[in-house]
C-alpha cells in the first residue's frame, strides 16, 4: 500500500477520552486512529480543550503570542499526562462545582452573542516540545501529532447541547485553508453547517449507556449525543453499533452499509511487539496463563471468566490467570477481589502498561472475554490479529470479530453455558514462551494490520475525496 496515500491532508481529531486519567477503549481506539493517520502521510491535530492553567484572562492577551504558545503547549501536554476525572471532581469538591457552573453560565451567554461559533487557536508541536514534554508511555501517541487546536470549553458547551440546556448545537468552523477533515472519537452535540470549513465526521462507538443500566452517563443524554451526532456525517465502529443506533433513532434506512463502517485499529504497538519479544518476563510471571484485558465493570462479567477457570483443570497445569484492567472503588471491583482471595492461581494485575500488555498477548496462551456486551471488542481484535486462541461470549461485535478476521482459533460460546467453557479450557494446549514461536505471532499480526489498514484507509479517503 501507497504510503504516502496521506501525504499533504491535514485531519484534525476531538479525543475527549484522551483528556480523562484512565486509557480506556475509545482512547485506545483514538490513539491507534492517530498512529494510523500518521503513517500514512497526514498530518493530525489533536482539538482539546485543555486551558493553560499558567496564564490568566488578562496576560494571556498581554504577552507575546511566541511566549504564549510556548506556555500552552506545555500546560496542554501536562493536562494530558495527568488526566481528569471530571465527573468526580464536579461530585466531590464544591469549589469546583461552583467555578465550573458560574463559566458555563458566562459562556453561554458569550455563545448566544457569537451566534454558537466556537473560536479556536491552534498551535504547532515542534521536536524540541515532544523532547521536553514527552516523557511517559501515556503521551506516546503525540510523536504522531502535529499541533494542538484549542477550543475553550469544547466539551462541555457540547455536552450543555446534549443535556437541552441551550438551544443549539455548537459549530466548530475551520476553514478548510487549514484543515481538511475533523473526526470525532465519539459523538458530540457539535456541528458545521458551513461548506467553506472542514467537514465533521462522527465516530459512534456504541449504545452502551443507554443498555447498561449502571453506565454513569445519562442515557437520555447520551441519546441525544447520538442524535445531535447524525447531523454530520457518522462512521460506525461495527455493523452491530449501525444496526443498534439506527434502530434507536428511528433512521428510516436502517440496512446495513459496509461505507459507513470504519473498523477499529488493534490497540498493539507493532514496535512494542519487538521490544516485548526480548522480555523474559514481567512481574515475576514464569508460569503458562490465560489472561483477561479489559477495566474492571460488571458488564465485563469477570466472575464468569474466573469461575471458569478455576472449574477447568488448568490450575492442576501449572497454569495461571492473569486479570489485566484498572480496578475501580466499587462494589463490584471489591466483589471481584473477595472470590480471588488465597488463590494463588488467579492475578488482579490491575492496570498494566502499554508494554506489559503486549508482553501478555504476545506470551498467553489464551485471551478469555466472558462480556456480556461490547461497543467493538478491542482485545479479542488485538488476540485475533496475533492469531493468539480466544475464547469468547458470542456476542454480536464478537461474531462480527470472527467474520472479519476469519480466525478458526477464535471460539465464541453462550456465557451461560458452563460446561462448553469449561471444556475448551480444559482441551487449551499451553503456550511454551520459552520454545513456541512468538515471531509468528508478530508474523500474523503484520499481515493482519496490513489488511485492517486498508479497509479504514478506503473509507478515510473516500471522505476526503467527497
């Protein structure tokens, strides 16, 4: 494939989940977006709305605007390193709660004023800039970025949007001198009505809080997220999210169009897969093991992967089960604790890093996923693409997997069926990291990426090209 297919368009992409302190599925599916754009010749503005928190309403009109942005990409690139909790913060302290609800009125006002335009200010990464403020995995991504574009109280101006409270969607005009496509990792109450400005492409990941009950996003909020989304062109991440959002919105159309897919990107690094491959070991683990990836929630049903495993014979095989996702303060995280209690078999690793993981998909001998729904499914994508055995619930966005990646290892089973489970852990021939070949797995991983690139790529091009 051309690499240079790219090459001179200019993309910019809204990743609110990038901004939040824990990595999960849609920013994992952003940064892969990015390093995919990148590689193939664009060049890709990250739009955020992280404020430099060193200068003020006043000095920040009163100093030089080379000083200016020398503040505000190192306050931007500290804001994404640390992270936000927003949600808990506007729950548990006061004093933000009211600073937070005073700018919300004041902006809203200065909204209606601009007639709903949103003004931004963009702002170049050099090399000198990612060597100072690159220096964790967590910001690896932005060696793929080419600059910031700031938009003052982006998020939540749409977010007032979705929940009603003003009457009009934002508009987010960039004029296409400057860029040509903005994405959005999710959908947003935010539109461009105007055609001399880089159209807004809407990514829709999924339902889920609307299916969940315990989601902590409002579900009518997140509906007419969903909505407001539909008035610029949409992308969904899979055929089952088409055929659930379509039918949710009563979207006259409702067959499924393969155009509107755009496929997530497996989360692995294909460079961490080569430095992994060198590891012997991480954390003291020597022992064969299954491992579960995913945060720990109760949609993800873990206690079923567990139960699983420990009525299998692999513990009588040496083997382990290794639990890889951030553990929340909630009951049902303390739940999962309590039913791994003195067993020395199974492991709460909580969350591991970018290298960690792909040291464990490139050395399991099985990933297990025993969710009871998924918007896509990033890591039973990511063992497929290493052609790793996967034992899975049949869920829709897991069949969809299968069919796309046309894995005869991959086996989907009813979750409630015990005794199946059980059975293909029990037939599960352990991988030997000392002797099996991890180099095929990397080997099958490339020709995997190579084929999901170019599905996404037709799809990005033709996009551009309308």
């Amino acid at each position: 494939m051309d690499r240079n297919i790219l090459q001179g368009k200019r993309i910019a992409i809204t990743a609110i989940d990038l901004e939040q302190q824990e990595h999960r599925g849609l920013a994992v599916m952003a940064k892969s977006l990015i390093e995919l754009l990148k590689k193939y010749g664009a060049d890709v503005y990250l739009i955020t709305s992280i404020n430099s928190f060193r200068l003020n309403r006043i000095n920040k009109y009163l100093i030089k605007k080379k000083l200016k942005d020398e503040i505000f990409i190192a306050d931007i690139c500290t804001g994404l390193e640390k992270g936000f909790n927003y949600r808990q913060k506007f729950n548990q302290n006061i004093t933000y709660k009211f600073k937070l609800i005073f700018s919300l009125i004041l902006n809203m006002i200065i909204l209606h004023f601009k007639n709903f335009n949103l003004n931004n200010n963009v702002f170049i990464l050099k090399q000198i800039h990612k060597d100072i403020n690159i220096f964790s995995p967590r910001l690896a991504y932005l060696k793929n970025v080419k600059g910031f574009i700031f938009v003052n109280g982006l998020f939540n101006t749409s977010r007032l949007r979705s929940m009603r409270l003003i009457s009009r969607c934002p508009k987010l005009k960039i004029s296409k001198k400057d860029i040509d496509l903005i994405i959005t990792s999710c959908p947003l109450s935010l539109q461009n009505p105007d055609k001399k400005s880089a159209k807004i492409v809407q990514i829709i990941p999924d339902a889920i809080p609307i299916q969940v009950s315990n989601h902590p996003e409002n579900p009518v909020t997140y509906y007419n997220r969903l909505s407001d989304a539909h008035l610029s062109k949409t992308l969904y991440i899979s055929q089952a999210t088409q055929s659930t959002i379509k039918s949710l919105l009563d979207i006259k159309n409702q067959k499924i169009n393969t155009n509107e897919i755009l496929y997530p990107m497996p989360s692995i690094n294909i460079d961490l897969l080569s430095e992994a491959v060198t590891i012997p070991s991480i954390r003291g683990i020597n022992n064969p093991f299954i491992f579960f990836n995913s945060s720990i929630v109760e949609r993800k049903k873990v206690e079923l992967s567990i139960n699983y495993f420990k009525e299998s014979d692999l513990p009588n095989r040496n083997c382990m089960l290794l639990i890889a996702g951030k553990i929340h303060d909630t009951d049902y995280s303390r739940y999962i604790k309590k039913i791994c209690e003195k067993n020395n078999r199974i492991v709460l690793m909580d969350y591991v890093s970018e290298l960690e993981k792909v040291w464990l998909f490139l050395n399991a001998s099985l990933l297990i996923s025993t969710a009871s729904s998924e918007g896509f499914g990033i890591p039973v994508l990511d063992a497929a693409s290493l052609n790793l055995p996967v034992l899975a619930s049949n869920i829709s966005s897991h069949i969809e997997i299968k069919n796309l990646t046309k894995k005869k290892n991959l086996n989907l089973c009813d979750i409630k069926n015990e005794k199946v489970w059980i059975n293909h852990l029990n037939e599960l021939k352990l991988f030997d990291k000392e002797h099996d070949n991890k180099l095929l797995r990397i080997k099958h991983f490339k020709e995997s990426l190579e084929y999901l690139e170019y599905e996404a790529l037709g799809k990005i091009k033709k996009l551009m090209s309308n």
